[in-house]
C-alpha cells in the first residue's frame, strides 16, 4: 500500500516510431468525503504535462502526477484524470480517461435466496454527512449468465440499467432493497448488480459498489 494516487499512460495508441511526444494529464473531476467534510478534491482542474518519446514499436510509456492520498481520513474519493497525448507541434494524437475510486460507507449485497426464489439487490449506507436537499438516488444495474441445460450455449446479458430509486439516509444511514425478483433454478445462472449513489440535485457521485451472486450450478452434479 503505497497511500498515493498515481497516473501515467503505457501501451500502444498508434503514435509513430521514436516520436517526441508531450501528455497532458487533466484532473477532469473529483471529490472526497470525510467523517467532518466532504468537498471538490483541491486537484479538480489542474493539469501536469510530461514529455516523452515512443518507443522503435510506437509504444508509450509516460509517467504523470503521483500525489500522497490519505487513505485512513477518506470515507468516499473519486477522481477521473483525462491524458491527452500529443506532438511537438501541439496536435492530438490520442487521449484516454482513467478513474480512481474509493468508497468505505457503501455496502451492495446481492443474495441469491432458493427457500424464496428470489434474487434480491440491496444497498446500504453510513455517514453520509453531506447535506442532500432532494435526498438520494440509487441507479442499480445488472447483468446475467445463465446456461438452461449441459447441451445449451451459455448466455451473457449485458449490464443495462434495471431500477433507479430515491432514498432519504437518517442520520447519514440508510438501507434499500433495490430489487427482488423471482429466480429460476437453470443448469447454471449468476447474477451482478452495480449499484452508484448520486446526489439528484448536483448529479455527483457519491458512493458505488458492486456484488455478485450463484443462483444455481448443477455443473459437477
């Protein structure tokens, strides 16, 4: 654990061979929440430029800002960084995004319940301090696989949005079942759900997480 936030590019983007190159790492956004405060990170908008040189097979590999994170203080941190890669004269030649995510108060449980025949999503929180005026709004989405018999092909379904819903935390706390829904006992079938707390009157970010659940595997019957 190394407690430091560190951005850099490496691969291949189709630049040229042996290429001088200058990347822009942008602090596109982000924002952090403590037990006392939460608050735009102080990064949010700067940028650091680095020069480079693509390698004789055109690849890249350039170092940009490592800063020290405070890992113990932060409860929630999120921050996306835009690198732009471009020429000595100052053209674009590629760009990519990356995302470091961080959240300690966010708890998504997915079970998969057979008694019931349920699968059921929920999500939990705590100390979610800042004020919210319009409460919170929970976005879950999911995604299966499934098998119906040994001879069946198996079938992936993308992750697509299944339920957005409000909930109001009491005293920064709040717990929400987001789904729950009838399962059927197939040859093999798991389930995910990706579950993203956003704040409705700013549209921020504010907590995410992500759980997994078997339903049925007859596989080694």
């Amino acid at each position: 654990m190394t407690n430091k936030i560190a951005t850099g590019v490496t691969g291949s983007y189709g630049v040229p061979a042996n290429t001088a190159v200058k990347v822009e790492f942008k602090v596109e956004f982000g924002y952090y929440a403590t037990a006392a405060a939460s608050a735009k990170i102080p990064a949010m908008g700067s940028v650091t430029t680095v020069a480079g040189k693509s390698s004789a097979a055109g690849d890249l590999t350039v170092s940009g800002y490592s800063r020290s994170f405070p890992i113990s203080a932060n409860l929630f941190y999120t921050e996306k960084v835009a690198a732009t890669v471009k020429d000595a004269a100052g053209n674009i030649l590629t760009s990519r995004t990356a995302t470091c995510n961080y959240d300690r108060r966010t708890n998504v449980t997915l079970t998969c319940d057979h008694e019931t025949q349920t699968i059921t999503a929920r999500v939990e929180g705590a100390q979610f301090n800042e004020p919210q005026p319009m409460g919170l709004q929970i976005k879950y989405e999911r995604s299966t696989t499934s098998q119906a018999s040994a001879i069946d092909p198996v079938f992936t379904m993308q992750r697509f949005t299944w339920a957005t819903k409000g909930v109001s935390p009491v005293n920064g706390a709040f717990s929400q079942v987001g789904f729950s829904d009838p399962a059927t006992d197939y040859y093999y079938q798991s389930q995910t759900v990706w579950a993203t707390v956003s704040s409705p009157y700013t549209g921020r970010v504010l907590g995410f997480g992500t759980a997994t659940c078997v339903y049925s595997d007859h596989r080694n019957d």
